[in-house]
C-alpha cells in the first residue's frame, strides 16, 4: 500500500496518478478471469503467475478508495 500512495502521490507515476476505478475497471475484469482460467487449466504454475497480478490491481483500487475517504487498509 506504501508503494501505491507513493505512486499516486505529488511527484508520483502519472499514469497512475491519472487511473480512476473506472478508467481499471476492464484490468480488474480481465485479471480475475484470467485467474478463474489458470484455476480450471488445473496449472498450477500458470495460477501462482495470474494470482500474483491480483494484488497490484487490488492495491491500487484500495488506495483510490482511501484517498475519497471510502475506508482505510490495515495490513
């Protein structure tokens, strides 16, 4: 989480600093179903590599919702 705010902070990543939940939302979509796929291709390799896309995805969409005050992340 430190990263992302650091990402999306003064002086951050523009093009993360410019991501809105909708603007991810397709990323989001594609992630977990290319999760859903390795799971059923019963691959265990290829669901350990789509499991590890899932936590940038989720992290960012987390920190957009701290930075509107929606709730916060205790890890």
């Amino acid at each position: 989480m430190a990263v992302q705010a650091r990402l999306r902070g003064p002086g951050g990543c523009p093009w993360d600093r410019e991501q809105t939940h909708e603007s991810l939302r397709t990323y989001l979509i594609e992630e977990a179903y290319e999760v859903l796929e390795a799971l059923e291709s019963r691959n265990d390799a290829k669901f350990a590599e789509e499991m590890g896309d899932l936590p940038p995805a989720d992290r960012i969409h987390s920190q957009m919702a701290q930075e509107r005050g929606a709730f916060t992340v205790q890890m």
